[in-house]
C-alpha cells in the first residue's frame, strides 16, 4: 500500500498517523483560515461584531455538520477529528473557532457523544427521533446552534443545579430564566439552553438538568446587554432571557436526565474549549518566527533572529509548545465514555496546560518580539488578548481545574474525612 502524501503543514496538533478523512479536514480547515479567516480576524475583533462571512464558508464548506453522523447527511467526524479540525481554525481565528465549538458541541453531544450514554429504549428511541429534528435543520437549513451555560452562579461549574428553569406543560415546555456570557447572542437560529426542570417544589435537583433547543423567533426569547470585553470580542457573548418561553417536546436535544448521564459518562465534552486555545498557540508561535526572520507580510524585511536572547526565548516557546500538543493529543485520542481515573487526571491536566501555556507563550512573545510588536496592525496584542481568556472559561477554569484534580486524587469516590 502506497503511503500518504505528507501534508504541506504542520498541523496545530502536531503530526499525527492521521485518518484519511482527518487529512481531508485539516487541509480543508487551514486553506479557509489561510486564505479567508486570518485577513478577518482583526475586523471581528476590533468592532467586536460576529464573524457572519467565516460562518457562511463554514456553511459552504460543509463544516457546521461536521459532527452530524453520515446516515442524517453530515461529514461524521468523531470527537477526535473535531478537536484537531477546531485547533486549526483557531490558528487563524480565535472567535470563529471558539464559537464553532458551541455549534459543533451541539451536534456531536446529540450524536456521537450520546451514542455512549447508558438509556432506556424509550428514552434510545425518543432521542433517535428527536435529534433527526435537530440534525435536519443543520443539514438542509445551515442552522446556528448556540450553547449558553454561564447564570453567574455555581451551575456552569456543575456544581449546582441551573437557575433557568423549564415546567412542564401539555406539548412541550415553559423556560424562564437568564443566561449571561451567551457565545452567538442574537447570531444563532437556536440556543441549546441548560435548564433545571421546575417540579413545583422547592428543591432544584442537578440531575434534572434539561437541554432544550430555543428558537431564536421564540416569543419571550430576547437578547440584551454590552459587549465590550478584553478579548474573543467576536464571539459576542451578551446575555439572553427567557420570559415564559414554550418550546415543544421535539425541542429536546437530549431525553431527561440524560444530560446529567452525559456530563459524569463523558468529561471530555467540556475539554471541547481547548483547541481554540492550541490554535491560538500555534498562531503565536507562527507569528514569533517569522516577526524575528522579518519575513511578516507589510513590515520591513528587518531580522532579530540573530540575538542569542531571541533565539532561547523561540526555544523555550517550542518546548512549551509541543508539550502542550504532545498533552492535548494523548487526552484527545483517549478520550471515551467513563475513562480511567488516570485518563481523567490526563485529561485535566492538559486541559489546564493549553489554557495557561498559551498566556504564557503570548507573554514570551511580545517580550521577545519587542515593544513594535505590540501594535495593533499586528496580531500578537490581540492573540494575547485572546489568550488570557481560556482559562477563565467554565466549565472548567484553570481554578476548577486544580481544584478538582487535588480533589479527585486525593479523595476516592465516596470517601471523606471524619
């Protein structure tokens, strides 16, 4: 058997024995962001407005159903070629990337990813008909889906139950509550919204989580507040509310309870953040190398690649750099409903890695690059912008992170001190 063509780059995660449909996607994926998504990024950023263009060759390209299995008319691509695909959109645009994430989350945590929760038949049988539903609207129509999770309280974190709440009525659904940090405000045709289930008493439960598809038409569905922040400004993370919104049952985008089943089968579907994160790593990286052999487009062919302190600056962000990919690869490619305790811990660990490493390869950067790099015809102040967001992120913020690694090493399941 003849041997693949090398690719003719090196991917954001690295070299890989990839698949031949990940070869595909990758070289797919880096051709949008070379040729279209770099040139914007800027733009997005700078009037903190959504990047409607990158989404609509997303769209061309086939990529918003990446991750609807074949049989519902996507491309089928699993959790790991996800990832590697949204590390390199995140090497040429940090806001397209992290905001394809909530889209893609909410068809692989529909598909793939529910294809190994534990359900009933019933319950097998009502998600096999509804997220036809859903998965038809992205396939046939190109819909956005969005994925609010942050209330300002402890939910996100899964550590307490939502303070969006749905009851139940003939037909459907009445939500009520408030979302903030909403990635694709007012940019979706539909926000995948956790909510708790309102049973009429007094004691909100986390394992009642609902996750329930709002259309963006819903009456009682609004979208308000600033956005003005520190970095991924073109995600547009507003607040949404929801004042009495009905939904129908077909708007559930898993069973009851099942989300909760999901969440404790599946850790991996929060580590879906990072590739942004690597992405934007390896940007930082790209632009270091060629600023110093002043091969950047636009500025004087000016060299700075012969100081030694320059050359052990790009050395040290090399190292960190392929500890980061060589880490966030093994998580990826081991990632599995009800992993090991040590998968897990890996899994928290890179994590973690990606989401301060790339502030701190942003901080090597700029030191060594110099005071014109910060300028902001450049990209470097806005990758380090962006990349002082990651870890900031829940479900799993770097705090989060260490809290539950210490937590979970030093604790089995169901111990406690006396």
């Amino acid at each position: 058997m003849q041997a693949p063509a090398p690719l003719s780059f090196v991917p954001a995660v690295g070299e890989h024995a990839f698949t031949a449909k990940q070869r595909e996607l990758l070289t797919l994926a880096h051709e949008l962001g070379r040729d279209r998504f770099a040139a914007r990024a800027a733009r997005w950023d700078a009037e903190a407005s959504f990047p409607f263009e990158n989404y609509a060759d997303l769209r061309e390209a086939g990529l918003l159903r990446l991750c609807v299995p074949e049989a519902h008319g996507g491309l089928g691509a699993d959790y790991a070629t996800y990832m590697m695909v949204a590390a390199e959109i995140g090497r040429f645009c940090g806001t397209t990337a992290l905001t394809y994430n909530m889209h893609i989350c909410s068809t692989m945590w529909t598909g793939v990813l529910a294809d190994g929760i534990a359900m009933t038949e019933t319950q097998r049988a009502e998600h096999a008909h509804r997220r036809e539903l859903h998965f038809r609207r992205v396939v046939d129509q190109g819909a956005v889906y969005a994925q609010p999770f942050s209330e300002g309280s402890a939910a996100a974190a899964g550590r307490a139950p939502f303070g969006t709440t749905a009851r139940k009525v003939e037909g459907g659904w009445r939500i009520n509550g408030r979302k903030i940090f909403a990635s694709l405000a007012g940019a979706a045709d539909y926000y995948g919204v956790l909510c708790t289930e309102d049973k009429g008493d007094d004691k909100p439960d986390a394992r009642d989580t609902l996750y329930l598809a709002v259309p963006a038409t819903a009456e009682g569905f609004a979208v308000s507040g600033e956005w003005d922040p520190l970095g991924m400004r073109g995600t547009v993370s507003r607040n949404l509310t929801f004042n009495d919104v009905f939904v129908s049952d077909d708007e559930q985008l898993m069973p009851r309870g099942v989300y909760y089943k999901g969440a404790q089968t599946w850790p991996a579907m929060f580590f879906t953040l990072s590739p942004t994160y690597l992405g934007v790593a390896n940007a930082i990286y790209d632009f270091t190398v060629r600023y110093l052999r002043g091969e950047w487009p636009g500025e004087p062919p000016v060299k700075r690649r012969m100081y030694p302190t320059k050359q052990i600056a790009v050395a040290q962000m090399r190292i960190q750099l392929e500890q980061m990919r060589s880490l966030f690869l093994r998580a990826v490619l081991e990632a599995r409903p009800n992993p090991s305790k040590d998968e897990r811990m890996r899994l928290y660990a890179a994590h973690y890695t990606v989401m301060e490493g790339v502030n701190d390869l942003a901080r090597l950067a700029i030191r060594t690059c110099g005071g014109q790099s910060m300028m902001k015809h450049l990209p470097l102040e806005r990758l380090y912008r962006d990349s002082r967001c990651g870890a900031l992120m829940l479900p799993w913020t770097a705090e989060l992170v260490l809290d539950r690694m210490g937590r979970e090493t030093l604790y089995e399941a169901g111990e406690k001190d006396e």
